[in-house]
C-alpha cells in the first residue's frame, strides 16, 4: 500500500533534506513525497537546497513542492503577487529579514518557485501550507473547531493537511450538528446538519515530520533520526 | 427600533422610488443599503444621486467595486460565456454613463458597516463575491458570522431575501498532539445562535416574480420582515431599450429573470 | 415483405420521434426519406437542413438513404421498412392513400418509392395524438451551425431564452449542436410540449479542433428577431482559443490513461 511523507519548514538546509531523505529510505514503503512550503527562509543560503529539489539524486524519492509562507513573503516583495509586498514578513522580522530573504535565493530560482501551487488535492485530502484561506493560516490542536470545519469545507475533504503551525497534532471532528430555519418568501423549512467525520492533521516542520497511509488511514508522527524500525507516535 | 435593509438596486430608479415609498410610509427612518447601487440597469446616475441625497448609509457591492477599480471580477464569477459578455458590456455601458462625482461617492463606500452586534456586507464578510445561499452547509454560514464578531450579518448579493437563523449548534473534537502523551483529548464547542439575514433585490429581484424586495428589522423584538413591494417595472423596461442596452436585459428583468445567472457555487471566494 | 409508408403531420407533432421507433422496433433494414413539404397559406416550411436525418443516421447507423438514386434502382432488401417524412400543415383531404399530396408523386416515382400506406399525424389513429395547435402565419427560419461548438452553460441560458419567448413567439424550435467535448445534442422543443428534448447522439468527435458534421438551427414561430438571435448565438459559441484551452486537456485524457486513484 502507498504511503505519503508530508515535509515542511526545510528552510534551505541542504543536510536536513537529504537527512529526511535517509529516513526514508530506512523505512520503505514511502513512494510519495510532498514538501508542504518554506522551502526557502531567511537564516540560509536555499540555492543549493532548491537545485537538489528539482533534480532528485538517483535514488532519491521525488518531491512535490507546493508554496509556503516565506515563497509567498518572496514573491510578493519581487513583484509576483499584483500590488501585494511582504509587509507581513517586515512587521514581524523587520526590513533585515526581507533582505534576508531576498539574498537567500538566486533570481534565477524565481520562476520555478513563482510556479508553485498553493495546494494539491490527493483522493480525498488537501494538503496545504496553511489552509483553504490563506497560506498564513496558523491552525493548530488549540484552534476553534468551527474554523477548523469550515476549512474541510471550503476544500470539500475529509482530511486536510496543515504544516504552517509547525506543529504535529490531530484534531478529528468527532460530533455535534446544529439546527437552521430559513424564512424565504415561499415559506419556512427546517434544516438539521450532523458535524461530518473529518480531521485536520499537522505534519510538523524541519526534522519532525508525517506519514500517512491513504489506504489505512493510519497517520505516523516522526522525527528524523528516531530509533529505525520504530513506528514514531503513530494512531489512526 | 425598526430600520429598513435594501441591497443590489441595480441602477433600475422605478424599483428603487418604490421601495422608498413603501419605508417612508411605514414610519422607518434608518435605512442601510448593502451595495450594488449599478450594473446592468439603465439609470446609474439616478439612482446614485438618489441614495446620496437620502443619505443612506451604504457598504461597497462587487459592481461599485468593479466600476472604480475597472473590470476585474474573475472569470468564475460568471456562470456561463454568454453571462460575462453581458455583464462586460452592461460594465463598459455604465462605467461611461456615470459622472465624476458619483464614481467618486461609490468609491468611498466601505467594505462593511457595523452597528453594535449588527454586521452589514454585500457578499459575505470575505469578500463581496462570495454567495451566502439560504441552504449553504451551516457550519461555513455560520464561521462567517461567529469569525466576523457579529451576531447578525445582513447580506445580499444572491437576489433571493431570507432570514436564516442557526442554533442549537455544537462541535466536538478529539484533538491529539505529539508533546502529549497522554490518550486523546475531547474537547466540545457550544456555538451560539447567529442570524443571516439577506435583503434580496431592489433592482433585479430573482424569487420567483417580479416585485422588488427588502427587509425590515426590528431591533427590539428581533422581527423581521421580507418585504415585495411592486413598481412600474414598464418604465424600467423602456428605459433599458431607450438607453441602448441589449432587449433581452429587459425581456429578463420582465420576467424575473437575473441579467445574468447567479453563480451556484456558496464556498466560491474570489481569490485575487 | 416490404412495406412504403408516408408519414405526414405539422411541425413538432413527433413524427421523427415516432420513425426512430418503428426503425428500433423492425427487425429488417430501414430506410428514411425527409420530404421538404410546400408552404401553404402564409405558414412556411422551415429548412431542415437534414437535421432529422443526420439524428436517425446517429441513432440507427445501418438506416438507408432512400434518397440515394443508386440505392433507389437496386432491388429493394426483403423486410425493407421505407419511411417517408412529409412536412403537412393541414389534414389529407381525402382519407387514405388518396389523400397524398399529389406534389409529393414525381419525386417519389423518380425514387422508385410507391407508398402502400399514408398516415396523417391528427388525422389516424394509429399515430400518438398530440398537440393540436393552430398553426397560422407561422415564420420559419434557421442558422447554419457548421463548425460552431458552444459554451455549454451558454447554451443552456440561450435555448431557455428562445423557448421562452425573448426573440419572439417560438412554437417549434430544434437543432443539433456541438459542445467542447466532442459531443453533440439534439435540442428539440415544441411549444406544446412541457420540457426539451436535450438528446445525445451516439457519435462523439474527437475533443481536436471543430468537427466536421451538421449543425444547425431551426426555429418556427411569430415576430421572430433573427437579428438578436444571431447577436446572442456569437456571444454563446467559443473563439479558436478557448477552444483549444478546453480540448488540450481531454486530448492529454484521451492519451494517457488517468492515474488510478
């Protein structure tokens, strides 16, 4: 049965990636890599990083990239995103930061990070970098659960797959529902909606990462370098 | 006290003296217009100069946006190609018919209006484009409000008035993290009632006849009414010909037929 | 044994819809005739433009031409059905085969085709009995599709305007139009009737550019505004270029089989 690793927040570290990439080899059984965003930041150099990441070693899994937080940051202060600048990146870290940034990455790079997408729909997941909103949605275990449902929503899936918290959690939907009437001009109904069976998954950042078995619903919480053979903290 | 909600007037002056006829004979004397004072009918400047000298309050409606910031609704706005080439020309008809001064008032609206716990949109609180539909999953309709700090959001931008009232709500989760090693927590979220209410369509009404429609209010008792009040919709027909504008937008509005079919689609946000 | 039968009726009485049945229905080959029909006292005959026939051919590939003069000196087959389409405002005035129109013979002679019965939509039993409709100072007109591939939700909101009424009082109105993805459809509403007949032929083109096959579209009706029509019917039809936007990505379909998920 396939099995996805979910990988975000590498940031340019070279030595991290391919680390990832040695755990996976040591496992098996993983065929699909997606790498859910801030693949570039401002503490390194990510030209290295980034060739590596579109020409895969032999032997390596190929990765699939989507945009992240500070790809957004990038692209929106070189003009990538209409009027938009990366003011939330200069309000958080100062205008330092954004030159970081700028120096961390070739122009060369730009087009192929200007062609990332925002998210991937996988059967009947959406892996994303923040969520259906917006790229810098920060959700979390500790996140209202009517938001978290309204995220599933917007993207029509059972489980949606979040890395900009940083954080590794589960959050299922597991009941509830709510009641509406609606008063038009033809007359008045009732409408009775049970809380659907969903889940929003944390995949982590940097060296603690995510699998996942579509097939078995099964999620794994891991870090790099975690006893071989162990199954991480895993729980359906 | 009771206030009247109108929304979406589209330019037609007939439907919209109407339905101040119908507020000023109940006595209302606060009026809040949700947006789309122009688009494909045939008096924009009327009907603007109307509003302003009334001084109703108004938010910004998708067409106010698009006649200033030029034509920039994307393309999945519309439902069909036909749908765009007409609302492209109704657009390009209005943005040279409008005066200086009113361009100028349409661009000062703002986004929303916030009176108390009362929240006043065009579309949704996303965005003026998004659809907030009477049967929409509840839940999403009621995120809008809850995230939007509110405890009623009037709305309009569908065509169609309702009241939608949410209650008796509750999410439960289970939420499990790596750091805890514990089993799985349960956490449960108690939702408190939220009310949509839509004001429907002055100027282009789509509930099934012809008559314009808009709500009132009333903050003490919490009532609301839908209110369909009919006009000289001949004289909104005449005008649309005699202004050169396509017949069929006027065998439509004869009809009660949107000038272009509303998009379906309740979880679409216009992403740009 | 063989067997001639003429069938005549008004405008959208159903008489190709009743054909496609009995040829459905007929365990020997079939053959189809459209005859074009006189205009009779201010109601004229809209052009067909072989719209019934390219729809039986669709559904009946095997159906012959009997208006091919080279079938038409061969043998008839043993069990041939031959049908004979002839558009008819107004009942026979006589009863049976006397009551044929007698403009029809010389076209039929030359086809070797000698009816051996003539039933009148209205007038026989045999025939389903709809829509009596008072056809009077009708206008008949049509548009020639060739090549023309439309928006689909586009042509959803112009068929719902054309029967009803935005262009004028439609009683009849049908068409084959093309779509994107290859496919084609067979429109066909009467003013009698509650609902269009929206019917998939069986041939699908591939999603590569126009394809080449009849298309068109006829209308029969009072105060018709072919101006505004055709004004619309530009503005639902796609360029070359959206074509090719919408096509590339079935053609890629076409080739690579889809990732099984």
């Amino acid at each position: 049965m396939a099995r996805w690793a979910l990988v975000s927040g590498l940031q340019g570290d070279l030595d991290l990636y391919e680390a990832i990439q040695r755990d996976l080899r040591q496992l098996g059984r993983v065929d699909t890599l997606f790498v859910l965003g801030d693949l570039i930041g401002p503490d390194r150099d990510a030209n290295a990083l980034l060739h590596r990441l579109q020409l895969p070693r032999r032997g390596e899994l190929q990765p699939q990239c989507l945009y992240g937080w500070w790809e957004d940051q990038l692209l929106a202060e070189l003009g990538y995103r209409g009027e938009r600048r990366a003011d939330p990146l200069r309000q958080r870290f100062g205008q330092a930061a954004v030159e970081a940034l700028q120096q961390a990455v070739d122009p060369g790079r730009m087009a192929w990070l200007a062609a990332l997408q925002f998210g991937f729909i996988e059967l009947d997941c959406a892996l994303l970098h923040g969520s259906s909103a917006d790229v810098g949605d920060r959700l979390g275990p500790d996140s209202s659960p009517l938001l978290l449902l309204d995220r599933l929503t917007r993207m029509d899936v059972n489980r949606l797959f979040t890395a900009r918290s940083g954080k590794q959690f589960s959050v299922e939907l597991s009941g509830g529902g709510i009641a509406s009437a609606v008063r038009d001009l033809a007359g008045e109904r009732q409408l009775q909606q049970v809380v659907p069976q969903r889940k929003v998954i944390g995949i982590g950042s940097g060296l603690r990462y995510t699998l996942y078995d579509p097939g078995s619903d099964r999620i794994a919480f891991r870090t790099v370098g975690q006893q071989a053979g162990s199954r991480g903290r895993g729980f359906a | 006290m009771a206030h009247a909600v109108i929304s979406c007037l589209h330019a037609n002056l007939a439907a919209l003296e109407a339905v101040l006829a119908d507020i000023d004979q109940l006595g209302i004397a606060t009026i809040t217009c949700l947006g789309d004072l122009v688009g494909y009918g045939p008096q924009p400047n009327e009907v603007v100069t109307l509003v302003r000298e009334r001084a109703i309050p108004c938010c910004q409606g998708c067409w106010d946006e698009d006649i200033i910031e030029g034509l920039n609704s994307c393309e999945c706005s519309y439902p069909s190609q036909l749908a765009e080439r007409r609302g492209h020309l109704a657009h390009q008809w209005t943005a040279d018919q409008l005066s200086e001064t009113n361009k100028a008032f349409l661009a000062s609206l703002p986004m929303t209006l916030r009176r108390d716990r009362l929240l006043f949109v065009h579309g949704s609180p996303n965005s003026q484009h998004e659809y907030l539909l009477p049967d929409m999953d509840a839940f999403a309709a009621l995120e809008r409000v809850h995230t939007a700090d509110a405890d009623t959001l009037f709305c309009g931008h569908t065509h169609r008035p309702y009241v939608r009232e949410l209650r008796d709500g509750v999410i439960r989760v289970r939420v499990q993290t790596v750091s805890d090693q514990s089993a799985a927590i349960e956490r449960e979220m108690p939702l408190s009632v939220r009310r949509i209410i839509n004001a429907g369509s002055v100027g282009e009404p789509r509930h099934g006849n012809t008559h314009a429609t808009y709500v009132v209010h009333d903050e003490a008792t919490g009532s609301v009414e839908i209110r369909a009040v009919p006009y000289d919709l001949e004289r909104t027909c005449r005008a649309i010909v005699e202004a050169g504008l396509p017949p069929v937008f006027a065998w439509r509005l004869r009809h009660g037929f949107e000038y272009a079919e509303r998009a379906d689609d309740a979880s679409h946000v216009c992403e740009r | 044994m063989s067997q001639i039968l003429l069938l005549s009726g008004p405008p959208g009485c159903g008489k190709t819809s009743w054909i496609l049945n009995q040829i459905q229905s007929h365990s020997g080959p079939s053959g189809y005739l459209r005859l074009a029909g006189y205009p009779d006292e201010g109601l004229a005959q809209a052009r067909d433009g072989g719209i019934d026939r390219a729809f039986l051919l669709d559904q009946c590939p095997e159906l012959l031409d009997l208006s091919d003069l080279d079938q038409a000196l061969a043998p008839h087959p043993d069990c041939l059905l031959a049908l004979i389409e002839l558009p008819q405002f107004h009942p026979p005035a006589q009863a049976g085969l006397a009551g044929v129109d007698r403009r029809v013979m010389p076209q039929l002679q030359a086809l070797h085709l000698t009816p051996d019965v003539h039933l009148h939509f209205g007038r026989d039993p045999e025939l389903p009995q709809q829509d009596a409709l008072d056809f009077s100072h009708l206008l008949g007109w049509s548009l020639n599709l060739n090549a023309a591939v439309w928006d689909p939700a586009s042509l959803s909101s112009f068929w719902f305007e054309l029967v009803n009424g935005a262009y004028g009082d439609v009683y009849r109105a049908k068409a084959l139009m093309n779509l994107p993805d290859g496919r084609a459809f067979f429109c066909n509403w009467m003013v009698s009737q509650e609902g269009s007949q929206f019917l998939p032929l069986q041939t699908i083109a591939p999603p590569d550019g126009r394809p080449d096959r009849l298309s068109r579209l006829v209308v029969q009706g009072k105060d018709l505004d072919p101006a505004a029509i055709e004004a619309t019917v530009a503005d639902c039809v796609l360029s070359n270029a959206v074509l090719e936007l919408q096509q590339a990505p079935l053609r890629q379909r076409h080739t690579q089989p889809t990732r099984s998920a």
